[in-house]
C-alpha cells in the first residue's frame, strides 16, 4: 500500500512531527511506502524525493488553486492519504480529491479538530471536510467529545492514540544525576494550552515544605507574552530561584530528566478553541516509571489511569498541590504509580499503535 502523510512538519522534537515519522516507520517496516506532504521542508535526513513541502493554508486564496493542483498530481499515485488534523489538512486535502477518488482519512488530534466560535465559513469547510473523507480517527475520547460538543456527530469514528517508543524512554538502573538538586518536570513549549499558570502556583503551595525542590520546565520559550506572564507569577510566589526553565536540551538528557524527576506535571487548559488533545508525554514519564499528574477534561484522561499509573485532578491549586504532595510524601505509593506506568506504557509502543491505524485505514 503506498500511503501519503500529511502533517504541519517533520520535526523529531516536535509532538506533530514525531508522532508522522513514528508512524510512517512503523507502515514501512510492515511493508508499505509512505511519502509526506508538509508546510516547510525538514531539515533532518529525509529522502527528498519522499517529500513534497507546500504552504498548506486556506488565508493564502491566490497561491491555493496552485497548491492544490500540485497536490492533486501528487496524491494520484496514492491508495490512502492520512490528514493530522482537519484544518487546514483535511479541508485542503478532500478539495485537492475532487473528482479523484483517493482514501482520505483524517486523524483529529486536538486544536485543529475543533470547530471555532463566530467561524461558519471555516466550519462549513471542516464539517465538508469530515463528511467527505472516507475514514475519521481521534487520539481520544475527550477530544471526540470537544468535537461533538458543537452538535455535529462523528459517525464510526475509531479511537486511534498517539504511540511512546518504550525502547528508548525506559527506566535507567543506574542513573546518573541530571542535577544537583530533586526537582518535578514539565516538558512542553510555554503556551496557554499547557497550563503552566496552574503547575507553577501550586507548587508555590508545597515550594515551603520541600526546601530542595525546584520545578524543572523544559519547553520552547519563543511565544514571550506568555513566558513572561509565568516568569512574573513565579516572581510574585518568591520562586525565581525554585523554578528552572530550560529550552533545548539533547535528547539523551531528557532521558535522564525523566528519569531523575521525583513526579510528571502538566495541568494543560481546555479552552473552547484550544485542547490538549492526548499527551505523549504522559507516556514517555510513565515508560520511564515515574508517577504523572495530569488535569480533568484533558486528553491526559486517556494517557494516565488514575490513582494507578498517576492521578487526575481539577484545574485548582490545592488540588494538584495535595497530588503532589502525595507522591513526594509516600514513597510507596510513588513507587506503585511508576512501576504501573511502565507496564501501563507498553500498551502505546508504537508497533501496537501502527497496528491500530492499519486495522483504521
């Protein structure tokens, strides 16, 4: 089967980009070809001849007829083309099909899955877009319902999550210090959506009781509104010196901050027009057996089984304060949440997930 990814980048430190190279590894090594429409082109390795990069936008009205016609000659020699996510993928793929009959099948994941409010032209476009494509898999219940929310139903819509490579993300026996001092972790760029003006306030309320511990966020700080406003919060709470942000760390020391963190959090918003649709890594905490805390109305409800793998909890100080202050206080329990979140992690190794979406397209 000769199948065509469609996806916003290739980036392997990126959730888009290393769940479509994920993903297209585990079609070829069961034997399918696989190519990638995207927005820019990688600059990792990639055959180029597998790639056709293009500027996927529905704002860009006078370059659209093009791309699309370039799309068209593209796909035509493709039995499936999987969409990550509706808008503007699916919209501009299925226009692309007119008249073709191609396999289109959307993967909805989060943000660009949903419908917007005061948006009905771009939501005449998305629901055409579902209705249209032959298949629809979604990362999550939550993010089924978020999407169901806005009264249109997802018809044989199949659940499909996101994959952790358990081979890599893994418990370290020996482990070597990543710090000089105990610390809880984030990983994820400074946005809204991952909550950190929840994470941050809350640990100010244990910030007394655990006088070695800092809050360790590794994440992209390019959008400075934001990074500014947790930078003041954490100046207001006296938590400039206990909280440590980090941009760009090798791969081999994220490893080890998993590894060395005395819990996983991230308390992501749900916002009408922003979700956290699953969250990978849930996952990569969990395979490298740490106990994780995640929020409600989350796509962290797939990722983490409560009270067994992690705990869920509301969109309150307190609450993920007394989380977390569970797992650092009770070592026993800790211990029981991280070895559960390795045997739970298995479960996403990315061979069990390809296997998903092949049983899907």
């Amino acid at each position: 089967m000769r199948i065509c990814i469609v996806v916003d980048n290739l980036d392997p430190h990126a959730g888009w980009g290393r769940l479509a190279l994920r993903v297209a590894e585990g079609f070829k090594n069961n034997g399918h070809e696989v190519s990638f429409i995207i927005e820019k082109k990688p600059k990792n390795i990639i055959d180029k001849n597998l790639i056709i990069p293009l500027r996927l936008s529905l704002k860009n009205i006078l370059r659209l007829p093009l791309t699309l016609l370039l799309i068209r000659s593209f796909i035509n020699d493709y039995d499936v083309v999987l969409c990550y996510d509706v808008n503007p993928n699916g919209i501009i793929l299925n226009l692309a099909n007119l008249g073709q009959r191609r396999k289109i099948v959307i993967h909805a994941l989060a943000t660009y899955s949903l419908f917007g409010h005061r948006k009905p032209i771009r939501n005449f476009f998305m629901r055409w877009a579902y209705n249209r494509s032959k298949r629809i898999l979604v990362v999550s219940e939550f993010t089924k319902r978020e999407i169901e929310k806005s009264g249109f139903k997802l018809k044989d819509a199949s659940i499909v999550p996101v994959g952790v490579d358990t081979d890599y993300f893994h418990p370290i026996s020996d482990k070597e210090r990543i710090s000089s001092y105990p610390f809880v972790l984030s990983v994820g760029a400074l946005k809204d959506r991952k909550g950190y003006h929840f994470t941050i306030p809350a640990f100010g309320l244990i910030a007394k009781e655990f006088p070695d511990l800092k809050y360790v966020i590794i994440g992209d700080k390019s959008i400075r509104a934001y990074y500014k406003i947790v930078n003041d919060i954490a100046e207001q709470l006296n938590l400039r010196d206990r909280v440590v942000f980090l941009d760009k760390i090798k791969d081999d020391d994220l490893l080890r901050y998993y590894n060395n963190a005395k819990l996983y959090i991230q308390t992501s918003a749900t916002e009408p027009d922003s979700i956290e649709g699953f969250g990978m890594v849930y996952l990569e905490a969990s395979a490298c057996g740490i106990p994780t805390i995640g929020a409600y109305n989350t796509g962290a409800e797939a990722a983490i089984k409560n009270n067994e793998t992690g705990i869920l909890v509301k969109h309150d100080s307190k609450d993920i304060a007394d989380a977390m202050r569970k797992i650092l206080t009770d070592d026993s329990y800790s211990k029981k949440l991280g070895s559960n979140g390795v045997k739970w992690a298995e479960k996403f190794n990315w061979p069990v997930v390809v296997d998903m979406y092949l049983e899907n397209i």
